[in-house]
C-alpha cells in the first residue's frame, strides 16, 4: 500500500484484488436470493399434504384474491409465468395480425414476444436518460393507424411515467398494458403498480422480488378483460367453478395455469413482500448516498412520489467526468472485474437494445417472414438500433449491482461502499486494464 494526494487529500492508497491485493468483502458475506424461510417450506409442505397438486386446488383463488387485495383490482389470474401472463394481455386487449404494440427498447425479450405469440407487431420507443422507462415524448411519434396498445415496463422496479402514458393512450385510444414483472409492491403517487393501466403482468420467477420459482399473476378492473384472458388461460375454453367442463374451445387458447406449489409459496411470499421490499430499498438508498459521493459513478434516479423497489439496483460509470479518455464500455468492464474481485457482485443484464436481437433484425418469426409479412400488416417495418440513442448510451455504461437483496443488511452495503471507494481511489490500475480491453476488442474487431 501507498499514500497519495486525491482532491486535496492524503488517502491510504492499497493494492486492488484484482491485481492480487486481499478482497474487501469476506467470502460467504453475501446471502443469495431467494429467500426462503421455514413458513415458504411449510406452506409448500401443506399444499403437498393436501394431495390436490392442480389449480382445482384451494391454493390458487386465494393467491388470486389476496394479490387482486394487495393491487388494489378487481381481478387476478394467476398464471405458469410472467410472459404468460403478458400473452394474456395481448389477447384480452384483442390484438389482430398485423396490429401494432409499442414498448420500450431496453427491457426483456417477454415485453415484445408477448406480442408476437398473437401474432401482432412490437414497436419500440426509446428511453428516458434518468429512468431507464420509456420515455412518453418518444411514444406519439411511432403510433401509426396500426398501433392498438402500449405497454410502459416498470424496469428494475421503478415505476414508468404513468400519467404521460395513459394521457398519450387516451388522446389515440390505445389500452395500455403495465409490464410490472419487475414491479411488486412499487408505487406511484401513492397507487400499486398494476392498478394503473388496463391491465398488468406479474413475473414469479424466483429472482423476482416476489417469487415461487416460476409462475406469473394477471390482474386487470375489467371484467370483459379477465373473461378473455381467463379463455387464453385454459384452452380457450370458458371454465366456471362448480360447473361441468363442456370441453369446448370458443378461442385460441393455451394452457398457462400453475400448480398449487406455485400458488402456495407464492402466498407465503407475499405476506413478506413489504418487509423484504423496505429492506431492498433501505440497503439501495444507503448506496446511493454513499455513492453519490464517488466522482465516477452514477447510482439510480427516483422520481418523487414513487416507490422504487429495486429488483435490480443499476449504476452507471462515467469516465469523462474523472476526465479519462478510454471508452464508457471498456472502463465499466476495468471496474466491473475490479469489483467482483473485491467481493461486489457487479454485472450486466441485458447487453443490447431489444429491437437489435436477431429475432427482430431478421424478422423471420414463425416463417416466411410472419406477423411481419402478413398481408394485414403494415408495410415496410424495420428496426434501425440508431433510432435509439439513449438505449445504446445506457448500454455501454451500466452495471448491476447485486447482494442488495434480504437478508443481507447495511453490514453488507458497507463493505460494497469500502470496495468501491478502494477502487474508485487506485482508478491507474483501472485506466489499465480499460486500455487493455479496448486493445483487445481493438483485435478482435480487425
């Protein structure tokens, strides 16, 4: 270790894990995700015990009811997955072949597939610099006579503009689906996510704030909605309690139900659901505190009257404003590997705007071309990555930061902001490895 002058200030300068310095954060220290407690296990065990594994069970209409409580809808179906429950959506909302849904450029594949399973066409609009959401002022502008539906993506957990969406959406007459797989328990101005557009979707993938391994809840106040998506969900057939099934299809339908595992860990889950969201949210504010601190480093923008609750916790590193003049890319993966090796589980998510996947640039769908080369849609439809800046911006500077999840507590946050401060101190070594890595991509580009 060595002494040197930063802003002024004499600072204990020491050899970063990376280049063979001791690691900052223990090892074991950070506690995975999920969580599961001895009350998960027993619901799970109780639901076993109860010998009817299927959805006839008591499990799922109380999921369903407790969830559509805690939203504050009239409706839930609860659903084998998030991208399911998405499908669902689609179908309810009546997209056609041919019809077009805008959503956002930075998201998961599931926010735009959910379209293509019904054969409609996704359009994307790029994001807002602060948020990561999509930006409501890039909306109007890819409405065409085709566009049906919108749906806005509560990314990371942090909700979307909601009062522009909606506003766009009632000037054309647009329904507008919330994708909320990421959003449990998130708020805006004092409303659940979920309970803000026409209809919603919920992930129970167990990285999800709110797990049960796999799984997925619709909820919608319509009651034409939840009678279509209920169809979508059971072979398109229309299935009431205590009536015999007619086996009779009156739409295309899927079979997107869960189990009762499912629906019984995930009722166990949600009693805790506030308490684990108030812990995420307490270790992330601590970060962003501290963080705010670091020239460099760039931690997450809230809006006021909304409730983040960090399904992922995203920072940015920004060489220019330390004046360095190697690329954004190349210094956050120098310090994205400099922090895994001090013990900070750092890494990225999604590495490419969604309308750059191969799915999209090719647009061979099902065959020939299709929903793209149906006759009902319109002509000429493409996707230029260019079209969206501030997805490529994002893209080339972010990282996640992970371990921010209960039970891990501010012991940990404290040893994340020592491993940064460590790193952000010895920015030669990182200067290093980033020229390196340019070098390399250099290379390999030739």
């Amino acid at each position: 270790m060595r002494r040197t002058k930063i802003s002024g200030m004499d600072v204990l300068v020491m050899k970063l894990a990376v280049n063979g310095g001791a690691r900052t954060v223990p090892e074991g220290l950070v506690k995975p995700w999920p969580w599961i407690t001895e009350e998960d296990k027993n619901a799970v065990l109780e639901a076993l015990d109860a010998g009817v594994l299927a959805h006839w069970g008591e499990h799922l209409p109380l999921l369903e009811r407790d969830w559509a409580q805690y939203v504050g809808v009239k409706h839930c179906l609860a659903t084998n997955s998030g991208t399911s429950a998405l499908h669902m959506c689609v179908a309810a909302a009546g997209i056609r072949p041919g019809d077009e849904v805008i959503t956002s450029a930075f998201t998961f594949l599931a926010s735009a597939s959910c379209v293509l399973h019904h054969n409609g066409i996704p359009v994307f609009a790029d994001i807002d610099p602060r948020t990561y959401n999509i930006d409501p002022g890039k909306i109007e502008e890819k409405i065409t006579e085709k566009t049906k539906a919108i749906i806005p993506v509560h990314i990371h957990g942090l909700p979307a503009d909601m009062d522009r969406v909606n506003a766009v959406a009632e000037r054309h007459g647009l329904t507008v689906i919330e994708d909320a797989c990421q959003a449990h328990g998130a708020e805006y101005k004092g409303r659940k996510i979920g309970a803000l557009g026409d209809m919603a979707a919920f992930s129970l993938n167990a990285n999800k704030n709110m797990q049960a391994g796999e799984g997925g809840l619709f909820v919608t106040d319509d009651d034409d909605f939840k009678t279509r998506a209920e169809m979508v969900r059971t072979f398109g057939e229309v299935v009431k309690p205590g009536v015999p099934r007619e086996y009779n299809a009156f739409v295309m339908g899927w079979m997107y139900r869960p189990n009762a595992m499912t629906a019984a860990l995930a009722r166990s889950q949600l009693k805790r659901l506030d308490d684990m969201n108030a812990l995420r949210i307490r270790n992330c504010e601590y970060l962003t505190h501290n963080l705010l601190k670091i020239d460099g480093v760039q931690p997450p923008f809230v809006p006021k009257d909304v409730k983040h609750v960090y399904w992922a916790y995203v920072v940015r590193f920004k060489p220019e404003t330390l004046g360095l003049s190697v690329q954004a890319d190349a210094f956050r993966d120098a310090v994205v590997q400099a922090l895994n090796a001090e013990g900070v589980p750092v890494g990225r998510w999604q590495t490419m705007p969604l309308p750059a996947q191969t799915l999209f640039q090719r647009r061979e769908g099902y065959g020939y071309g299709c929903p793209w080369s149906c006759p009902h849609a319109r002509k000429g439809i493409e996707y230029h990555v260019e079209d969206y800046p501030e997805t490529l911006r994002y893209l080339r500077d972010y990282a996640c930061v992970r371990g921010i999840n209960p039970p891990n507590g501010l012991d940990l946050m404290e040893y994340y902001m020592e491993a940064f401060r460590k790193v952000f101190e010895n920015l030669d070594p990182i200067v290093e490895l980033a020229e390196k890595i340019e070098r390399a991509e250099g290379a390999e580009n030739r």
